[in-house]
C-alpha cells in the first residue's frame, strides 16, 4: 500500500468514526436539550469536512513533479492544513456566540432547560471514540510524514477535549440541579475557546510553510553537521531550507580544494546527497553549490 493509498485508509477510518458520533450527538443534543452537546457536534461535523478537505488535498499531493510545478505538488497538503485551521476557528466563534446568548438569558432572569442523560452519554463516548482515533491518525500520520494527517489528528484531539468540557458541564447541570443548569453554556464557551488554541497552532504551522519559513535551528545544525562531517568538504555555508508539504528542501554552498578533479567533486556532492537523504526521506529536494577554496 502506497503513501497517498494509507492515508485515504486511515482518514477514512476516522470519516466513518466521525460521522457515527455526530448523528448520535446531534439526537443527544435535540433530546437532552443540551447547548454543550450540540456545540460537540457542531465540532464533530467540522471533523467530517476536514476529512474530506484531507481526502482530497493528499490526492493533488501525491502527484510527482511535472513542467508547471518543478518542486511537486506537496504544498496542497500544507493548504489543506490551513483550511483545516480556518474551518475551527469559525467553529469556535460559532459555539461561543451561541452559548453567550445563553449565558445572557439567564443573567437576566431566564431559567434554562437542564440537559438530559443522553447527552451525558454521549459525551463519555464521544471522549473514548475521538481519542482512540487522535492516537490512531496521529501514529500513521508521524510514520507517513504527513503534517495534513497530524492536523487531522489533534482535531480529533481537539474533538475528544471538547467533549471532556461538555460532560464536565451537562454532568454538573444534571448533578446540581436547576440553579446550575448554566453550566452548560460555560462549558460551550470552554469547548470553544480550546478549539481556538488548536486552530492557532496549526494556522501558524501551515502560514510558516506557504511563506517559506526555515526549517527550525536545531534541524539546520544538523543539516550543516551531516554535510561537514562527509570527507573533503569544508566550510558548508549559505544555507537555506523549507518544507514542500512532506518533504524538505535543501539549499547550500560548500568548498573543496580548488585542484579536486571534477569527477572526484562529483562523488563527494553525491556522497552529501545520500546522507541527507538517508536522514531526510528520499523524496529531500537537495541542491549543491561547489567553489573552489581560495589560497
């Protein structure tokens, strides 16, 4: 089974797990009039339509190198990442709006529903469920180097927490009776703003990698490390790096004795190569610039 096969695979596992619990949330919801519940199941939808984003973005992903885009396609999978980021926000800001309203009326006077047992329920296994599926996605999209895969799983995550929150809110509602039945929409407010912090983190990874932000300090080290240590190769400089979806870039500068023969410089930039491939992935885009070492 190929990459793009085992992650329509493991994103369709988490499709058909997200698409069970969102049914079963929103009659929770409906019947045990809970604010919380629905805004868990507002979120879980948005799961669903992140699993088709993924679905589809992996297959543009996958396709080689060709004359109108010479480094791949993999930054759709970066994209996809974003929409995935910007779909949460506006979840987010949606369950807060609504359990705000809530939270207003009963400052004011209002006495809210109290939310049935069913929608406790739900809650405790939307918690089992989404987190089995975080591990599950998370583990694959690691093994996969897949940053869609691993935004996936932390909404997986995300979708686990948020139910956390909910049964906190709708247990303490059922538990302590009418005069706490506000609970509820505080714990929507909870579910939202957590759903916010996961939507920053992977907006600001997905803007970092469309606008061509350098591979992290430590990993650059190590690039320099790996190139320096190869026989003949001095001074390693200019070096510059970026991710290209699943796969890196590497740009850099090195110097030989001026006299080295050309078929020898060949072999010593080829010997850099499959290292930092051996390191990196195969797929590593790799460019080597020679110069002579000035006397």
């Amino acid at each position: 089974m190929n990459r793009e096969q085992e992650i329509y695979k493991v994103t369709l596992v988490g499709s058909l797990g997200n698409v069970a619990l969102l049914a079963f949330k929103f009659v929770a919801a409906i019947v045990g009039h809970s604010s919380a519940m629905m805004a868990d199941a507002i979120h879980s939808l948005s799961d669903f339509v992140t699993d088709i984003v993924v679905l589809f973005f992996v297959r543009i992903s996958s396709k080689p190198q060709d004359t109108s885009h010479d480094y791949g396609h993999g930054k759709f999978e970066t994209f996809a990442t974003l929409i995935i980021g910007v779909a949460l926000v506006f979840a987010a800001i949606g369950i807060i709006i609504a359990a705000a309203d809530k939270i207003a009326l009963w400052a004011g006077g209002a006495e809210l529903r109290a939310p049935g047992k069913l929608a406790l329920w739900a809650a405790l296994l939307s918690i089992a469920v989404k987190e089995a599926l975080f591990r599950y996605t998370s583990v694959r999209g690691k093994a996969l180097n897949s940053q869609a895969m691993i935004a996936n799983a932390w909404h997986h995550r995300s979708d686990a927490f948020s139910s956390i929150g909910a049964a906190i809110g709708i247990g303490g509602a059922i538990l302590l009776g009418n005069r706490w039945t506000v609970l509820d929409p505080i714990a929507s407010i909870v579910v939202g703003l957590m759903l916010i912090g996961v939507a920053y983190e992977l907006l600001k990874q997905s803007v970092d990698e469309l606008t061509e932000h350098s591979l992290p300090e430590e990993t650059e080290k190590e690039i320099l490390d790996i190139i320096a240590s190869c026989p003949g190769i001095k001074e390693p400089h200019n070096l510059r790096t970026r991710r290209i979806g699943y796969r890196i870039a590497i740009e850099v500068h090195i110097r030989m004795d001026k006299d080295t023969p050309l078929s020898i410089a060949h072999d010593r930039a080829s010997t850099i190569e499959r290292r930092l491939k051996e390191h990196y992935g195969q797929h590593t885009h790799i460019s080597i610039h020679m110069e002579p070492i000035k006397v």
